[in-house]
C-alpha cells in the first residue's frame, strides 16, 4: 500500500523528472487518466522507468513492476496469467515499453502474447531511439535521422511496428499522436476494453533526442501527421479506420527544419526524404483500405 | 476507490520487505528547473482548456468562473512552454525565471 | 499412504510440482527438460491441475512469466536445461532479488559449443552465484522428494529464494526407477497453498517492485540475500528433518556413505553418486576403505555439513561434473578447497562426465585406486581429466585450402 | 543384480518396452529395476539401446550396461548397421532374438552366447495387433528366459498401453512367451 505523501491530480505524480516538454509524461497522465486504478503496469528500464521511481519512492499510485528490457510483454504475460489463476478477470495489465524495448530486443516477447491471444494491453511510445541511454538508433529511428549511433543521419527507414502486430491478426491495434489527446483516448479505452491483445503504437516527440524548443512537442506531433511521416489509423477485427487520410500534404521540411535530428541534410537529401515520405504515405494508405476490400470481400463472399 | 486507497494507507500497520520496491508516492519539486515560466493575459484568456490539456506535468487548472482564470502550480512547472505554443487565442508568454513581468 | 510408481526423473519433478499445486506454468521445451513441459500441460488439459499453462516463445519468457506471476501471488513453475538455462541468465537474477520463491526442475546437459543434448553439470554451475538454491539428485526418488523439499525452503520466511532443483539429463530424466510417490493429503499438510510473504502486484493493494535503486541501498539488498542464503542451511536441514518424519525417508544436505573410517573420500554431485556408491560397497570387499561425500545442496554450500563429514581425511578427491575453464579446478573442487584450505590435507580434481559421457564404475573405482596410491605415497600425479581419449589435440584432421 | 541390454531401431519401441520390462519388475515382482535409455537424435529407423539393471534390493549404479547378462535384440539386422550386440558380454551371458530363421540364429551364434532364444516377434505382433512392432511380442519372449512371469509382464502391458491396445499386446507377449525356443 502506498503512503502518499504528494497530492496529485490523478494517479501519475506531478514532479516526475522526465525532461520538460517530454511527449512519454504528457502520454503516461492520459494513459492512466483512462485506465484507472485497477491497473498493473510493467515497464522496462528507459524513459518510462521515471515513472517507476527510485528507492522507497514511486512515481505512479498503481501496482507495477519494472523488468527487463526486453520482457515487458512477458512480464506482462505472467501478471495476467496470475491474475486469471486467482479468478480477477477484470484488471488491466498494461505492457509500457519504449521503441527499443518493443521493435528491437523486446519484439520476441511482444510476438508470443500477440500469438498467443493473452489479454494484455501494450503501449509502445515512439520516441524513436534509445533517448534514456543517450540517443542512439533503434530500428524505430525514421529514415535520415541523426542519433548517437547514427551520426551522419540513419541510412535506411523504421520498422513498422503495427504490420507486425497486424500479422498475427490481433484483435485490436491503433497509431496514435499527442497533438489528438481526444483520439488517443478513445484508442485507449477501445484497447482497454478488448478481449485480448491490444497494442496502441504512439509517436513521442522527444526535445532532448530530436533536438527542438521543448515548448514544440505536440505541434512537432501534429506536423508528423500533417506531411505523413506518421499515420493514424486503428485496427479492429480486421477493419481499418483511417483517422489520418490527407489530401495534402504539408511539405516535409515544416517538420524537419525545427529539429536538430535533421539538421545535417543537404537540399538533395531532403528532397529525397520528401519524395519518400510522401510515396511511403499513399502506398501505405492504399495498403490499409485494400485491407477493408479484402475484409469486406470476404464478408460478403 | 482512489480516496479509499489513501484512507487505507494511514490505517494499515507498516511490514517489512526484502528486496527492491517502492512504497511511497511522491515528487520531486521540478519547479527548480525552471528557466523560463508561463504567464497568462487573463484578458485574452478565451478559457479553452487547450493549456491544461497538454501540459505534461498536469499542473494548469482552468477556471470558467475566476477573473484569474487559469492558475499554475509553479512547484511542478517544469517551464516547457508547451502552453505557451499551443494556446490558441495567445494570451500566454514565457518570461524569464528571475526577470520582471 | 505411499504407492509405488514407475517414474522417470522428468515425471518424477512433474508429480512433484503437481502435487505443489502450482497454478501458473510458463515453460519451453528444449532436450531434455521437454518431457516436463509435455506432461505439464497434459495435466491442465486433462483438469488434473487446474493452472495456467502460458505456452511461451523462450526461456526467457518461461522465467520472466512465472517470476512476475510470482510476485502477482501464485506458485508458478518452469523448468529448464542447458541453453535455456543460459537464456534465463538475466532473469535468473530477478527472481532471486525480488525474493520470488520458485522451484525450477533443471535438467542437466551441456552448454554449447560443442553441440551436446547429454548430461553435465556445467549449465547450473555457471548460474551457481544467481541466489537461487542448487539442488542435486542422485536418483529419480530424490527429484520428486527434494522438489517438494524445495518449495518448503524456498518459501520459507527466513529464505524467501528461488531454488534449482538439478537432475542428470538422461541418466535421470529419462531414467526409469521406482519411486514411491506421496499422498495429495500429506503434501498438502507438508506445503500448504501459497502466501506471499513479501513484496507482491496487487491492483487492490498497490506498491511498485522492482524499481531502480542506488548505491546506498543496493548492497543492503544483496546483503539480505546473502544472509538468507546462510539461513537456508539450517532450514534445509530442519524441513529435511520433518520431511523424514512426515514421509519415511531421510534426505542429506550432505551424506557421508561410508566415510567415517575411509582412507580416502570423493565428493560428488549428482546421478554418478549411486554408482560411486555401488564402487565403494564394491572396494570395501576388497577391504579398500573408501567412502563418498554426496553433496546434495551445492548453493548455499555446505561448509558446516561437508566439514563434518571430510574431517581428518587426508587426500580427499573432488569430482567435477563441469570443465571449471580457466579456473584452478571445478567449481565444487575450488568450493571445497576453500573450505579445507586450514586442514593439513591433499585434495585432488577429477573432471569427467562431460557432454554425456557416462562415469563408469571403472572410471570411478580408478579415481579411488589413484586416491589410495596416494594416500599411500606411490602415486603424486593424479588423472585430472578422467576418461580423456590419449590425444584429444588430434581429434579432427582436416586438409585445408590454404 | 542382472544387467540387460535392448537393442532395436528407432520405430520398434525400444524404450517403451525398458520401461514397461521395469514396471513389470518392480512393480508386479517386488523387485528393482532401473532404466537408463541411450538417446541420440530422435528418428526412425536408426539404432538405439536402452539398459536396464534388476535387482533384489534398489539399484544404486546410475551408468549404462557395459555386461550384460542378457541381451534382447528386436530386429536381427542390427548387426548390420556396425552394432556389435555382443559388447561386454561373458560366458553365462543370454541372447533373446527376434526371428524364427535358423539362418539367422545361426548368424548369431559367432557372438558365443551361452543359449539364444528365439521367436518372430514382428509376425506375431502383426498376428496380434496388426502392426508389425514387437515390443510387446518380445517382452514375453524375455519371460521365457524365467527372468521374470508372463504375468507380470501382461500386467504391466495393460498399464501402459490401456485396455483396448493393451489387450492385444499382452496376447503377443503370451503367443511369444509360448512359442519361444532356446539354442
């Protein structure tokens, strides 16, 4: 039982030293708004370990566990299944885990509770490197970005996250930003609510790591969608709901330019990461509603 | 169930644990970080809410029915501007920590 | 009521850990632990156990599963050997420094490269600094009683530390013995359901385990492991003392055979200690006076029990059932060096039985010879390696295209 | 104490029949048996061996059999296959064959077995069960040996394979351990 010695608004406490303007504290006060108290939370050491504490004090007013970098989902795994053995079918265990600790060495973990339908709730929020250690690259790094590991800008594109999820056909997975809190809040319950795994994938802008004027955080998240760097979209049963379909795009360099992370692209090389962003945009979005033929083909067939 | 959390932590006797755990909720008083701090013009203030949304650290309340309607808790006001940015009717600035206003 | 039961060491550590009751099971097959991964969700499919069977994508998983369901309250099981184990290696300390009692069947085989799916002792020995308890078998009867054994002190308020419980691959696993088997009733009376006695995950009662702690704090953790690991001893040996009154059979932290008067003594762990065994009954015909130090609890070592037992003995003979790379000798050698290193006494290492390779009554009645002859003062050299080919340098020839 | 060898292919249920030979030792004589199977890869067709050692009182030796006392070999092609089934045996050592050639029991007799039993255990188990596995054939064949009863033997089949297969096999162990002949 925790002795609260911080009156908080909600279930996160206020003073967490995550970095100011950080995307990951706007994310966690939401996440937790939603899910409530009835919750266990597993997170892996990096940004989101802030939230776990240090010593005798914590940071969230909810039961967790801080494991492995690697076996969040794992960690998860076992909560839940000790949860069912003792018939509570009702808590949420959330997965909170990083870029890193989700694409890069927590994938694994994160594949056998997708597999194996365990109902699991995992958030991956996108700072889009390894900003805890330092800023080095993770295969969430986008295409051209400068991070410690990759000092002359990342030669090849991310990973995409929920084409991994989507391919072990779970029941639930959504894209989400911060600059759409209402959204992501609706992602969250809809998540919260699903009988089974739910992943929700969110960008998070990072000053430290991406280099920008703190206060930019959410308008960087909303620019990210403007030029189609990231998409929003959910995942339901098989049906795709776009919530990002653009006719135009913003051009790339509005997102960009703010950013130090790309400060070292030459005027060809920008071009290039116009040309790509955008060609990457409309065939992943063709991609998506095939997806609803292809579903809605088959209903009817 | 929150409020009956807090009653039953000043009820339950203390055990002891082994190992690593945390026991307390508490924070660290970030307001020290401060460089810069948001102000508000309550005359411009449309009172949209939009500030206390997006703050990260959860420390803008906005009050439809106060003359000074949005209010700070610079304990925890990390100073990142983002209320600044986003506000829509502009009615906030950042000022410097320990200049004049 | 006891009833026999013709068991292999597998099936042995599973009736163990059904008859624990355990409600949550993570495990993954890998030879030759896969049995028990088979037979245990055979169970909760057929309703004979009523658990969770988490069926996991790795070792690490079945581990990081079953501490985490730990903390959140129930006794959960896996099971592992060789590589697995090796793959647990990072989570083998999170259970043991967040107190999360689990019992774990380890299966004993070799750790690659070489490639080997047999028996040898290294896997566990390079987890033996974890905090978890090491357990080793002789026979299949002591798989099932030293695993239930092992959920007591394990779960013991004043131990509160995962335990290994460590059988031969093959030479146990899939040994076929006769094994007397308890009644549900007297296992429920001996263990009884699980409570947790320390820092757990409950949505309904909140604390945050296992989050960052600094330097000023962190060797006080370690600390209280370690004491709890020097507590264990005297738990084990009063829960072995219960055990033989509930059950009818005696268990040995250490078991001198044959010590008492011996010449010479040899220490060892594990299956080869029955035909050790058999070897010393054999030679005392022969009127050679030899005896066998079982070490059953190799974490936390023995240093009361074994020095009872090696008191006085003059050459005494150490068998590794692990390579000890690099170090001046095996593990349970460098162990029980330590513990003599104040007695005038000469103390040799035999590594063998690796990757499978049987340890024979010849090669074990060697080691005993050698011992004597030294004992005796017509021998200084000893075999170290026992049952090494002549050449192993020249093991593969190979032309290569240079 | 009596150490004994089987020697069959992957398929012909090697292991199964130690261990059901155990069973029928140690729990319908009243005596112990230990099993120690030599696995290698898993697969068909290759040749495996399992040992086993009865006794009185409970085993303590946890190691192969390098002495066999008896010797069952449930395919007589393993020689073959660069298996010499005759490794460590001594003058009173026993074989139990799996065939009904004289030919082939006359193949064996270079091994210098004391007596050799044998019995086509694959045609009686395809009499019996329709499948041509003889484990279960030859384990009455090694009741003819009088190491053990056909009883026991029967018992223990039942045990393990269940009523229904466990009933057909116990009629090969009986038709074997009737039919059996000694050389």
């Amino acid at each position: 039982m925790f002795d609260i010695q911080h009156k908080s608004k909600g279930l996160v406490s206020h003073g967490v030293s995550a970095c100011a303007g950080c995307g990951l504290e706007l994310i966690m006060r939401n996440v937790m708004s939603v899910l409530g108290e009835d919750t266990v939370i597993l997170i892996p050491p990096g940004c989101s370990a802030l939230f776990s504490g240090y010593g005798n004090e914590s940071g969230l007013k909810i039961a967790g566990f801080q494991g492995n970098l690697e076996n969040t989902a794992a960690c998860a795994a076992g909560v839940r299944a000790a949860l069912n053995a003792q018939g509570n079918y009702h808590t949420t265990v959330l997965a909170f885990a990083g870029d890193g600790g989700t694409v890069d060495i927590g994938l694994q973990a994160l594949s056998g509770v997708l597999e194996r339908r365990d109902r699991i709730m995992y958030i991956c929020y996108d700072n889009e490197a390894y900003m805890n250690t330092g800023i080095q690259g993770s295969s969430s790094t986008p295409f051209f970005a400068s991070t410690t590991t990759t000092p002359s800008g990342k030669p090849t594109s991310r990973k995409n996250l929920m084409e991994i999820a989507i391919a072990h056909d779970i029941p639930y997975a959504a894209t989400a930003s911060i600059h759409n809190l209402n959204d992501f809040k609706k992602k969250l319950k809809k998540a919260m609510e699903t009988d089974g795994p739910s992943l929700i994938h969110i960008q998070t802008p990072c000053p430290t790591g991406w280099r920008y004027d703190p206060g930019k955080s959410v308008e960087l998240a909303r620019l990210a969608v403007q030029t189609g760097s990231w998409i929003l979209f959910e995942y339901e049963d098989g049906r795709v709901t776009i919530n990002s379909k653009l006719k135009d795009l913003k051009p790339i360099t509005d997102y960009i330019e703010i950013q130090g992370r790309f400060k070292h692209l030459t005027e060809e090389q920008k071009a290039e990461l116009q040309d790509y962003t955008e060609k990457y945009y409309h065939r992943y979005i063709k991609k998506l509603e095939n997806m609803n033929i292809e579903t809605e083909e088959h209903a009817t067939a | 169930m929150q409020k009956q959390q807090e009653k039953h932590s000043k009820e339950l006797k203390k055990c002891r644990v082994l190992g690593p755990v945390a026991t307390i909720f508490a924070s660290s008083t970030t307001g020290s970080w401060r460089l810069e701090r948001p102000v508000i013009d309550y005359e411009k203030c449309i009172k949209c809410g939009t500030c206390e949304r997006f703050c990260p650290t959860n420390v803008i309340d906005v009050y439809k029915d106060r003359a000074e309607c949005v209010v700070i808790n610079y304990d925890y006001c990390k100073g990142c501007g983002i209320c600044v940015n986003e506000c829509p009717s502009k009615c906030m600035k950042m000022i410097p920590e320990r200049g004049e206003e | 009521m006891m009833v026999f039961k013709m068991l292999d060491g597998n099936e042995a550590a599973v009736e163990a850990m059904k008859l624990a009751r355990v409600q949550v099971i993570s495990a993954y097959p890998i030879t030759p632990q896969s049995s028990i991964s088979e037979k245990l969700s055979d169970l909760v499919a057929a309703g004979e156990l009523k658990a969770e069977y988490v069926r996991v994508e790795s070792e690490h998983t079945a581990l990081s599963v079953a501490t985490t369901a730990g903390l959140t309250g129930v006794r959960a099981a896996t099971a592992t050997a060789s590589n697995g184990l090796a793959l647990m290696h990072e989570i083998l300390s999170m259970t043991s420094g967040n107190r999360v009692p689990i019992v774990m069947p380890v299966v004993n085989r070799g750790v690659a490269a070489p490639w080997t799916l047999w028996c040898e002792h290294g896997d566990a020995m390079a987890q033996r600094d974890m905090g978890w308890l090491q357990f080793y078998c002789q026979n299949v009867q002591e798989v099932l009683d030293l695993t239930l054994l092992a959920y007591r002190v394990a779960e013991d308020e004043r131990v509160l530390t995962p335990a290994m419980v460590c059988l031969d691959g093959f030479f146990l696993s899939h040994s076929m013995q006769k094994t007397q088997v308890p009644e549900q009733r007297l296992v429920d009376d001996f263990i009884g359901p699980y409570i947790r006695k320390n820092t757990y995950i409950d949505p309904d009662d909140p604390m945050f385990c296992c989050d960052l702690t600094g330097s000023d704090e962190f060797t006080e953790m370690r600390y209280q492991q370690k004491y709890a690991m020097d507590n264990s001893i005297d738990v084990i040996e009063e829960i072995e003392n219960e055990f033989e009154i509930r059950f009818g059979r005696k268990l040995h932290i250490v078991e001198g055979y044959k010590t008492e008067d011996a010449d010479v003594v040899l220490v060892a762990l594990g299956s080869m200690c029955g035909t050790a065994k058999y070897v010393v009954d054999k030679m005392r015909q022969e009127g050679k006076k030899v005896g066998l130090a079982k070490v059953t609890v190799f974490r936390p070592f023995p240093v009361k029990q074994l020095k009872e037992v090696l008191k006085g003995k003059k050459v005494i003979g150490v068998f590794d059932r692990s390579a000890g790379l690099g170090g001046q000798g095996g593990p349970v050698w460098s162990e029980t060096s330590a513990l003599m290193m104040n007695e005038n006494c000469d103390i040799r290492n035999y590594v063998g039985g690796l990757g499978g390779r049987d340890v024979t009554i010849d090669n074990i009645e060697k080691i005993y010879n050698e011992l004597l002859e030294i004992k005796e003062g017509k021998r200084t050299v000893h075999t170290e390696w026992i049952d090494l080919k002549e050449n192993p340098m020249e093991l593969r020839q190979v032309t290569k295209n240079v | 104490m009596i150490s004994i060898k089987f020697y069959g292919l992957g398929g012909q249920g090697v292991v199964t029949a130690g261990k059901i030979f155990s069973e029928a030792i140690s729990l319908y004589e009243d005596k112990y048996a230990i099993t120690v199977p030599a696995y290698g890869h898993e697969r068909r067709g290759a040749p495996v061996n399992t040992s086993i050692i009865v006794d009185e009182k409970p085993v303590l030796i946890n190691s192969f059999v390098y002495h066999p006392d008896i010797v069952l070999v449930m395919d007589s092609t393993i020689i073959d296959k660069d298996i010499d089934i005759s490794q460590g045996i001594h003058e009173n050592s026993i074989l139990v064959l799996n065939t009904e050639d004289v030919n082939v029991v006359n193949t064996y007799k270079k091994y210098n077995f004391k007596e050799i039993y044998y019995v086509d255990g694959t045609q009686i188990a395809l009499n019996n069960i329709g499948r041509g596995i003889p484990n279960g054939s030859m384990l009455g064949a090694i009741a003819g040996t009088g190491l053990l009863t056909i009883e026991s033997i029967e018992k223990a089949i039942i045990e393990s394979f269940g009523e229904k297969a466990g009933e057909k096999n116990a009629k090969a162990a009986r038709e074997a351990f009737e039919r059996v002949k000694k050389m």
